[in-house]
C-alpha cells in the first residue's frame, strides 16, 4: 500500500502496536516515541504517516520505518507570521470559535454560557485558578493544575498547553517553552507526543492551514479533530496570543 505522506518528525526504527482506532493505528518505538498511521481524513501531519488505509496498512503488531523512505515528506513548520498576521488570526479565532466549537470545549472559557453542567464549570473554574497562577508568575503550578485535565484520548488540558505553546513559537516568546513542556508531561503518552511537537513548533496539516490564510471555515476543520481537541487547541492558541 503507497504512503500518502510521511511526517519530518518520524524517526526510522521499530514501531510496536499501541492501539487501533477507526480511522488510524498508533505505534510507539523502544523510546516512547509516537507513530501514528492515519488516513486521508486525518491528513499529514508531524508525526503521521498517510494511508489510504490504516488497519490494512499495519496489519501485524509491529512495523519498521526505513531510513530512506520513498514517501512524499509533510512539512510541518509553523509559519512565520508578522504582528499584523497573528491580529488577524486572533480575529478569526475570536469570531469563528464560539460558533463551531463544540459546546463541551474550552469555548466557554471565552463564551460563558449562563448554565453549564457541573462538571464543565468545575473544569473551566479550575483553568481560571490557572490563569491566575500565570498571570503571578506560577507558570509551572498553573500548567500542573490543568496538565490531564479533561477526558479523552488527549484531554482538554494538555490539548489547551499545546496551542498555548504554538502561540508563544508565533510571538517569538520561547523562554516559557522548556518549563511548560516539563511541567506539562504526565502518563499520557500521546499528549507527550503532541506536547513535543507543539513545543518544538511542529504542526498538522488543518492547523497549518489555519495559520497560512485565516478563516471560519479553517476553524471549523480544525475543531472537527476529535471529540474537542481541535477546539481546546484552537482556545491554548487564542489565549496564548
């Protein structure tokens, strides 16, 4: 089966089977280091490797990265955006989050809805307990606070630290990176993967869309990733800017 597209972070080496989802398969090498076998939905992304079809592609419980692969390579770089880019995208996130983010998302920390179910609240109160941290210059209690915060493959918290993190490569603020990153990592070995990456300034294919050319339906494609984790993204990035 032809692959689609490679990440520029995969590394060569073995890969053993972690889990199998509709429409893709994670892997992890001897390190802890992430794989994930995707299909065109999904798209390229850092650490992906495109398929049209994930299951059949891995069909045992293990697979072997070459060093030398024959795949088109997904560039996965943020862009470089001027101040008046990233006004401009933090319009759009401003305007467009609120109206497709799902409504169990971080959205309601910037959209308050006059009810939210307790659990909601409970979380979102927690994240303002967070911000006051940060804001007192707590950076590594605020981040643990909200580190795992949320269910999910990738929950809420660690989704919101990523585009936190993206937001600060796009502003030139670098300095915060390394504690954020360290305080950030749990048990969770595919938010560790995610985590790195968006510290190391790495990004998907409908994220760096988002970035390149702003608009609604942009991120409208990126909340449309997982239950919330493109939205709770999507929040750490508005926040962050």
């Amino acid at each position: 089966m032809k692959v689609l597209s490679m990440g520029d972070r995969i590394r060569p080496g073995a890969y053993a089977l972690r889990a199998r989802f509709a429409r893709s398969v994670l892997l992890l090498d001897h390190a802890d280091r992430a794989l994930f076998v995707v299909d065109r939905a999904i798209g390229p992304g850092p650490l992906n490797l495109v398929v049209a079809d994930p299951n059949a592609f891995v069909s045992g419980d293990s697979l072997a990265i070459p060093r030398r692969a024959d795949a088109p390579r997904f560039d996965s770089r943020l862009p470089r955006l001027d101040r008046a880019a990233r006004a401009r995208l933090l319009r759009t996130l401003a305007s467009a989050l609120p109206r497709h983010a799902p409504p169990a998302s971080l959205v309601s920390l910037f959209a308050p809805a006059k009810a939210l179910p307790r659990l909601q609240a409970s979380r979102d109160a927690l994240f303002q307990k967070a911000f006051g941290l940060f804001a007192a210059g707590r950076l590594a209690a605020g981040v643990k606070l909200i580190r795992g915060c949320g269910e999910g493959l990738t929950p809420s918290g660690d989704d919101f630290l990523c585009g936190w993190m993206l937001a600060l490569r796009l502003r030139r603020i670098p300095a915060p990176l390394p504690t954020i990153l360290k305080s950030a990592r749990g048990g969770n070995r595919v938010s560790n993967a995610f985590l790195e990456m968006a510290a190391q300034g790495r990004v998907n294919v409908a994220v760096k869309n988002l970035l390149q050319a702003p608009s609604a339906a942009r991120v409208h494609a990126v909340c449309g990733f997982g239950h919330s984790s493109g939205a709770d993204l999507l929040c750490g990035l508005r926040y962050g800017l």
